[in-house]
C-alpha cells in the first residue's frame, strides 16, 4: 500500500520525466512537420502550340487515345472521318482547333445493329458529353452465292466477299470535366428495302417530334439494301430557350433522287443531311417558307478544278455519304458533295480550296499525312479558311470555305 510519502515521490518522478523530454526536444530543434501544400498546376503555353492540328490513327481505340491527349493540350475536334481496310486496324483522321482556356475529353461505343441508340446517347449525355459524329462499320465474310445449290446439274459452287453486318462506332466529346448535362437525345427508327419500308411510319414519329429536338445524324444498319434499318439521331439543347419548331421531311428513292430533293427545294427545303444504303439514297430536308435552293451532287474526285466548277455561284452544303462496302479501301460507294445554289442568286460569295492532305501514289497506295500539307492547311487557316469538311476518296481531302472580300467597284480599274 502506497503512503503518501511515496505518491509524493512518484509525482515529483513523472513531473522530472516530463520537464527533461520537453528540454531534449527543444535542444534538438525539431519542430513538427509542417504540411507540404500541392505544387500548382503549370499554365499551358497557348503560344507555343499551333492552331490547327491533324491527328491521323490506326484503330479507333488508338485515336481515341491521340484526341484526349491533344484535348488536354485543348485541342477540339472540327471534323473527322474513318477510311481504309475494314478490320481493327481501320484509320481514323480528324481536323482539331485549338481552344485556349479549355480542355476537351472524348470516349466513344460501338453500337450492334440491335442496340438501343437512345438510351446509349442520352447515357453519355448525362456525363456531359455530346454526339460527335459516327462511323460506319461494315464486318465481311466469303459467302456461297451459288443460284441453285442443290441442283446436280448446277454450275461449280460459286462464293463471294460480301457484308454481313453494318453498325455504326459513336464518338462524343465533352468540354473540360463537366459532367452537367447539356443536351437530350431521341431515336427515330424504320426498318427499310429496295421497294418499301417504313417511310410514312419514320415519317409521322419526325413529325410527332417534341419541339427542340433537330436531327443531327442518320444511322444506317442492316446487311444489304434488301433490308436495313435507318435511324434519325436528334438532339436538344437544354439549355436556353427553345428554337422555333422545325418540320422535316424524309426522302427515300432508287430512281428520280435528285429530282425529288430539288422539287421540295424549289418550294423552300433546305438539305440537312443524307447518305445510301448501296443504290437505296436517303435524305433528310428541312421544310421552310420561301428562300428557295437549287441543289447540284458531284463525285467526290477530290480535283480542285472540279470542286471550284461545281461550287461557282453557290456554296458547299455538305455530303450524300457513301455506303461503306467491302471494297472501300479506296472510297465509299458513290459518295456525292452537295452543292446549293440561291434561286434568286443572292447569298454572300463564297470562296473554296480542296486541300489534299495524304493522296494516292501510281503504287495506287495512299502516302501517309505529309508535312507539306499540314503547313498548307496552317497557312490557308491563317488567311480566314475554315474547315468544312473532311473526306476520303483515293486519299484524304479537306474543303475550305471562307466568305469572298467585297470588292468597290469605284476602285477598280481597267487598260484600255
């Protein structure tokens, strides 16, 4: 039993402990160690990093990869496009711009033939992202096109390279890590062939539409022209006020294509897009009041005489894309570029260059992106150029667009 004489001496004990650690830690001259706050981020140089920017990849996964590392740099994509051999080593090319004071972050899914679009789109909308184009996939196979089989006296079997399966891969983008959700997706679908569908069916669910929504994508999926399936992607912003409502009308023919979009043209249509299913055309026209279009398809030759001819006295309105068979190596099937033409002849001038980035050589091989050609693309961008569109025949082509400078009249002169 402890006396108090002895609960004196264990007090005084502790007190000498306590006094003799504080003494030592104040002779070493170590304090407590002071949290370290993290290094600030390094300002990205704008001036250092040019203003356009080509990425060329091989595999979509592979070019995914490139546009997030340039997006991070703050490069946005303008416009791209897929081209080459059919399996995974398929390229993919794409025009960026850069964007100071921003980032840009893209993913993208490839989509069976019996995906539910919608829901896929309105996913990734909801982290922020938007649509930003779809390629077309085709998958192959050697097939027997024998005619009749099982007859004895028929020919040797007979076997073909034809498609099996056609889909689509969807990019999206979305600026910095904003995950707000900025845009609403709806699918409208109808199963298609040669000689029907479902038109006035797609038709009356474009017609049902809710206000806002616009088309900004067709889909093709499905074999072959003998039955496919055509989806019409719309999007909606959400935010702001919405846009007058818009009324759409869907063309589909074999024969007589052109002449039935430059009838609805004539009453005031504007083209919005449009793509084939082999001999099967497809296009989307806006209805409107008056302003009345003529509209010209030409062959993607990829000339520049050719385009300057075309485009004389009009302006580029986009393309009839081709249908993506199983020998488009070298260019899709029947792709046309759609020129507009003012009936009135009003509009502002307009002034044009293809710019061919990567061509064929007499090997019939197409050359890799040249350093040429993108000093090219930077100088004409410099001069008030900007990218239109971007597409593949026999090699890779840009078209450029920048308004024609108004002349004075007063200030021109002429020898005589």
């Amino acid at each position: 039993m402890l006396t108090s004489r002895d609960f004196k001496a264990l007090l005084l004990l502790a007190a000498s402990l306590l006094l003799f650690h504080t003494h030592a830690r104040a002779q070493s001259g170590r304090r407590p160690p002071t949290p370290v706050p993290a290094p600030a981020p390094t300002p990205i140089d704008y001036t250092r990093h040019e203003k356009v920017r080509v990425v060329v990849s091989g595999g979509v996964e592979n070019f995914v990869k490139a546009l997030n590392e340039q997006g991070r740099l703050g490069y946005r994509m303008e416009k791209t496009v897929s081209y080459g051999s059919l399996d995974r080593e398929r390229k993919y090319a794409a025009v960026l711009e850069l964007d100071p004071g921003h980032t840009y972050d893209y993913d993208y899914e490839p989509l069976p033939e019996d995906a539910r679009y919608e829901d896929r789109l309105n996913y990734y909308a909801r982290r922020g992202y938007a649509l930003a184009h779809a390629y077309a996939v085709t998958e192959c196979r050697l097939v027997d096109v024998t005619p009749y089989p099982d007859d004895l006296n028929s020919p040797s079997k007979k076997e073909e390279i034809r498609p099996v399966y056609r889909g689509n891969v969807l990019l999206f983008m979305r600026r910095g890590a904003d995950a707000t959700q900025t845009k609403e997706y709806r699918v409208f679908k109808g199963l298609f062939a040669l000689d029907g569908g479902q038109k006035k069916e797609l038709q009356a669910e474009l017609d049902a539409a809710p206000r806002g929504f616009r088309p900004v994508r067709l889909l093709f999926a499905g074999s072959g022209p003998h039955h496919f399936r055509l989806a019409v992607v719309a999007e909606r912003d959400l935010g702001g006020a919405a846009p007058p409502r818009a009324e759409y009308q869907l063309v589909k023919e074999v024969f007589g294509f052109e002449e039935k979009v430059n009838r609805l043209a004539a009453a005031g249509a504007r083209y919005v897009g449009g793509g084939r299913m082999e001999f099967v055309k497809i296009a989307l026209m806006e209805r409107r009041d008056g302003g009345a279009h003529a509209y010209a398809f030409k062959d993607d030759s990829g000339e520049q005489k050719d385009f300057e001819k075309a485009a004389a006295g009009g302006s580029y309105a986009g393309l009839l894309v081709g249908d993506l068979t199983c020998t488009s190596d070298e260019s899709l099937f029947l792709q046309k570029l759609v020129f507009a033409r003012d009936a009135g002849g009003g509009g502002p001038a307009r002034e044009y260059r293809v710019l061919g980035l990567s061509n064929r050589g007499r090997d019939k091989k197409v050359r890799p992106l040249s350093d040429a050609s993108v000093s090219e693309l930077r100088r004409l961008n410099a001069e008030g150029f900007r990218v239109r569109d971007i597409f593949y025949s026999f090699g890779l082509h840009l078209i450029l667009e920048r308004q024609a400078e108004a002349r004075d009249p007063q200030v021109e002169t002429s020898e005589r």
